[in-house]
C-alpha cells in the first residue's frame, strides 16, 4: 500500500523497558527539532514511565509511543495501550500505520511471540503483517551473546509467519560517532520501506470484537429450561352413593265378589231351607214338598243371580328405594413438574468469555 509518510505512523511496540522512549529521543536529537519536547526514559526499575500514547513527528517518521505492557505497576494491558493509540491516531489525521516492535537482546527470555500476539489482541490479525522488530541495546551484550539472541527473534519471526529480514539492531546508547548513529537511522529507514503500513481502518478494536464476539454468542446460546413444579386440578373417575326408586312387581290379593246364576227348584228350596233351618230338616221338607208338588202340580222356583267372594291376585307396581353406586368426574389436587423456557442471558453474560476467545485467537494466530 502506497501512502503519503505524513499520514503513516510508527507504532512502537513491546515490553516496558525495552528503549522506546530512549529510541524517540535518539531520532529527535538526530534528526528533529531541539526545542521539541523529549519523550520520557524510565530509570530501569520496570516501571513504564510513558502512560499515554504520543506522537513524536520526526523527520519522515510519526512515532507512537505509548507504555508498555509489562510494567511492574501492571497500569497497562495490551489493548488499553491499543486502544489509547488508536484515540491518539485517529485525532492526528492517520490514515495507515506500520509497528515497530521492540525487543531487548538484554532479556534473557525472548518476547517477541507475546508482543505480537498482544499487538493482535489490541489491533487484530492484519497489523501483523506491518510489523518490524527492533533488536534493542545491542550494545549491552557481546556480540556472542548478540548472535544467539538475533538467531532466536528470528526462529520467532519464522514461526509467527514473517519474514526473517524484518528485523534491525539498535542501540540507544554508547556511539562510536554520529555517523554510526546515522547509518542506524537509514538502515531503520530502508528496512520500513518494505513494510507495507496497514490501513488504520482496518485495524480492528479490540472492544468492537469483543462486542461482536459476545453477541454472536448471546445469538447462539442454547435456550436453558428448568423444572418448575405447579400445583394443579386433575380430573379422575371416581364413584358415588345415590338412592334411585326402583319400581317392584308385587302381586297383590284382593277379594271379588263374583255373581253366580242359581237355577230355581228343589235343590233351590232345599238350599233355602238348610240354610234356614239345617240339613236334615231341610232334606225331610224338601222330600214333603216334593210330594206336595208331584200331587199338586206346584211351579219350580226361579232363577236367582247369588254374588260369592273370590281372592284373585293382580300385579301391582311399587317404588323401593335402592343405595347404588354411580361414576363422577371427581378434581384432585397434584403438583406436577413442567419444563419453563429459562430467559435468555444478556450479551453482556458472554463479555468475559468473548474477551477470553479473542485473546486466545490472537495468541494462536501467532504462534499456530
Ligand atoms: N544499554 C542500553 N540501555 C538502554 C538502551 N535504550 C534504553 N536503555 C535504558 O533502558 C531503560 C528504559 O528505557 P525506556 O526508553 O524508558 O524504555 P521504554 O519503557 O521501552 O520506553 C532506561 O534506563 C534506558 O536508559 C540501549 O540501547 N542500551
Ligand atoms: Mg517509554
């Protein structure tokens, strides 16, 4: 990407007291005005002395300093340190940026892995293409001891996916002469000229991905139930003593008096007279009379209806009351456990573990 260098800035990168600020005053003393105020050293106590980003213009340079991370007072995480130079470089009018990363040949471990992958935890996976390393206060070490030093940034340069020639020696301190200085200059100068600046719009905030990340979560989180138990109604059937009327057949006697044709006559006289007067008086009167009738010619008596009492039976209908047993829906209380929808967790819930992935990435983007 091809850019006017006004509008491209130097981001300086890497531990706390590595020589950023003391590698902005060597440029400004070799180069920019002297009236220009001087970025601030720290004593060697790892204590960063440098809280803000600040940019120092500088010949064709636009240096960010800032803190480092790893200062001994723990003041500044990588992406509060990006996210006040990205403040900073917003309000200079800068359109692309390229990052110096710092690193002290003194250290007896090598940080170069971490820098960069707290660089793309603060800016994201593109700055990492815009990356150069400055191999500091070579003039602290023998040049042994500089050699193996220079061998292992550049296994990490290998491993994190850039090329080995990204890489300068510096000394801050303990000049032969000035020319020595200025062909430190031009050499930082030459190899800048192959880094390509990374467009400051693409550099991605660490908190913006957070945001993202947490409602892409927040979006995708499974929906949580729980067991809630309620008391409700439930209908059974259950059964119940009535009394109903059953109708019962019963036969019934009663008396009738019936009618009954009795032929007049002999036989008729001789009832009359038997009931009247008993049998036997009945027979000896009767045989009399008989004669008295063959010898006079008397006339048979008449017909006569005589009513006798019959007991008859009849059918006759009744009601018995009866204790039956009859089904109803009958209501009971239960308490049933019932499955309930849990509310979904708020984006902010996934905060943390967002912010946790992220950085996780970023270290892996670094190191595979
Ligand atoms: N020997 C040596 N010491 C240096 C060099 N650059 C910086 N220092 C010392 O390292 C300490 C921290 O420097 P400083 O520029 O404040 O580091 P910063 O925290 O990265 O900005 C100071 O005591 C400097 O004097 C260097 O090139 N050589
Ligand atoms: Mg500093």
């Amino acid at each position: 990407m091809r850019c006017d260098p006004k509008t491209v800035a130097q981001i300086l990168w890497g531990p706390s007291q590595v020589g950023k600020s003391s590698f902005v005053n060597l440029l400004l003393d070799q180069r920019g005005d002297q009236h220009m105020a001087r970025a601030l050293v720290g004593t060697g106590n790892g204590q960063s002395v440098t809280t803000d980003a600040c940019l120092y213009q500088v010949s064709r340079f636009n240096l960010a300093d800032m803190g480092g991370y790893g200062d001994t007072l723990l003041r500044f995480t990588p992406d509060e340190m990006a996210a006040r130079a990205s403040v900073k470089l917003a309000g200079e009018s800068i359109s692309a940026v390229q990052v110096l990363l710092f690193e002290s040949v003194c250290n007896d471990t090598m940080n170069v892995l971490i820098s960069l992958a707290k660089l793309v935890e603060g800016f994201g996976e593109k700055v990492v293409n815009s990356v150069l390393v400055v191999a500091t206060k070579t003039d602290a070490v023998s040049e042994r001891r500089l050699n193996q030093r220079l061998e292992v940034i550049k296994e990490a340069l290998q491993k994190a996916g850039i090329p080995q020639d990204r890489l300068v020696l510096w000394r801050n301190e303990d000049f032969e002469d000035d020319d020595t200085v200025e062909r430190q200059i031009q050499e930082l100068e030459d190899a800048l000229s192959y880094v390509s600046p990374v467009r400051f719009d693409h550099l991605q905030n660490l908190n913006t991905r957070i945001t993202e990340r947490a409602q892409e979560l927040c979006d995708n989180q499974e929906t949580l139930y729980k067991d809630v138990e309620t008391n409700l109604l439930e209908s059974y059937v259950g059964q119940e003593a009535c009394t109903i009327q059953v109708p019962v057949i019963e036969q019934q006697e009663y008396t009738e008096s019936v009618p009954r044709v009795v032929e007049g006559g002999i036989g008729h006289i001789v009832d009359d007279i038997s009931e009247a007067h008993g049998r036997g008086f009945a027979i000896t009167a009767s045989v009399l009379t008989l004669g008295l009738i063959n010898l006079y010619g008397v006339r048979r008596n008449p017909d006569k209806i005589v009513h006798y009492d019959v007991v008859k039976t009849k059918d006759v209908i009744s009601l018995r009351e009866e204790v039956r047993l009859r089904n109803v829906t009958k209501y009971h209380q239960v308490t049933r456990s019932k499955k309930v929808e849990l509310e979904p967790f708020p984006v902010e819930h996934f905060s943390l573990e967002a912010r946790r992935q992220i950085i996780l990435e970023a270290a892996s983007a670094i190191t595979g």
